[in-house]
C-alpha cells in the first residue's frame, strides 16, 4: 500500500506537522529523507529495510560512500544530499553555541559535540576552548586513535589552550562501541589534563563522552 493510500495520523510528514519530529520513529524520518521508495515499496518500508541491513540509524548515517551507495534505494545523490544535512546540523549547532554561553546552554552543547564526533569509526579526543565568559573559541580535535582508545597528551593540550589563550575547556571524545560509561584510563587521563591546565589558571569544565544516547557528562557525575 502506498503512503497516500495511509490514514492522515500515520504519514510521516503530517505526523512531523502535527506532533513535531520527535514523535516520529528512525523510519520515518528516514523516509521524509528518502522522499520516495521502490515499486512496491513505500519509502517507509524502505527506510525500514535499510535500518535492518545497516544495523542502526547511527551506522547508516556514518557508513562511507561506498557502503551507502550499495544500499538498496541509494545512490550517490543521495550520499551527497545526506552529508549536506549533517554538515548543516553541525553549523547550526556551532553557531548556536557561539552565540551563547557553554555552560548556560548544555543541551547545544551536548548537541553539537555529538554532532561532531558520533560519527568516527574510530576514537577521537577533542578540546573546546572557552573565553573567560564561557563563550567557544574554538573545537580541536587533537588526537585520533583505534577502535578502541587514542593517546592524549596533557602537554599539547595545555599548548593549544595557551594558543588559544583560552581561559576554560570543555574535553570530548567518542566511544565508537557506543557505549558511553567511562573507562579508568578516562577518568586517569581526565585528572592528568586537570591537574596539568590548573598550572596556567585554566578550568577544566566537563568532559563528554560521545556514544549511542545521551552523552556522557563528568561534571554531572561528580568526577570533576
């Protein structure tokens, strides 16, 4: 049955008009996405069978051009089309955090690291570097590793926040297993950074761990 064909209620694009997008499920969002699916498919049922294949929204989202475009319904204007929209979502989240204060609008922030971030295959550690009144400077991303953890240097940290002459930073990195728990090198490698940027009158505001769900954040947990 075709979407035309679905009560008003269930069509992903009145349902978006109606109760907003949260309310609709990776599916169908997904299908606004795609717009259309394949003879005798509705673009719901597609976005269902690529979410299958994919494993998750999360992997389709980041698989490289190679493996998006072998998806049934793909293609390389639609990679194209894809990368657009998350570049987007990234601008929009870095200018609504430069605008603000990064303390005062946590969820942006949360936002925009994940947006940065979630995406590797692999682990990647990054600095955001704050005025004294909180506001972004700029996002590094300093170290990159495996699929399972990358070397953080306390020095080179404190020289681009010098660099920067920022007067606070805000740590995040990924956890491309999607699990967002902190290990013990983390929270070692945490207090190390502290204690090294204190030396240069420097605040160490939170620390993000990036991974599927809501990040997770040291300050909130009492580990800063």
């Amino acid at each position: 049955m075709s979407i035309k064909d679905w009560s008003a209620e269930d069509r992903p694009r009145e349902k978006l008009l109606r109760r907003g997008s949260a309310a609709l499920t990776d599916a169908e969002l997904l299908a606004i996405f795609l717009r259309t699916g394949l003879p005798g498919k509705s673009a719901v049922d597609l976005a269902r069978e690529l979410l299958s294949n994919f494993g998750s929204l999360k992997a389709l989202l980041g698989a490289d051009q190679q493996s998006f475009c072998e998806g049934k319904g793909l293609g390389e204007a639609t990679y194209v089309q894809l990368q657009a929209v998350l570049e987007m979502a990234r601008r929009h989240f870095k200018e609504a955090l430069q605008r603000g204060d990064a303390l005062t609008s946590p969820d942006i922030t949360r936002s925009y690291l994940s947006a940065q971030l979630r995406g590797y295959s692999y682990e990647v550690f990054a600095c955001l570097f704050l005025d004294n009144q909180h506001r972004v400077i700029q996002l590094d991303e300093l170290f990159r590793g495996t699929l399972d953890g990358a070397s953080v240097y306390p020095r080179e940290v404190a020289r681009q926040a010098l660099r920067h002459n920022a007067a606070a930073v805000i740590f995040a990195h990924n956890h491309p297993s999607g699990i967002s728990e902190p290990s013990q090198a983390d929270k070692h490698i945490t207090e190390k950074l502290k204690q090294a940027l204190a030396l240069f009158d420097i605040r160490v505001l939170d620390h993000f761990i990036i991974g599927d769900g809501q990040p997770y954040s040291f300050a909130e947990h009492g580990l800063l």
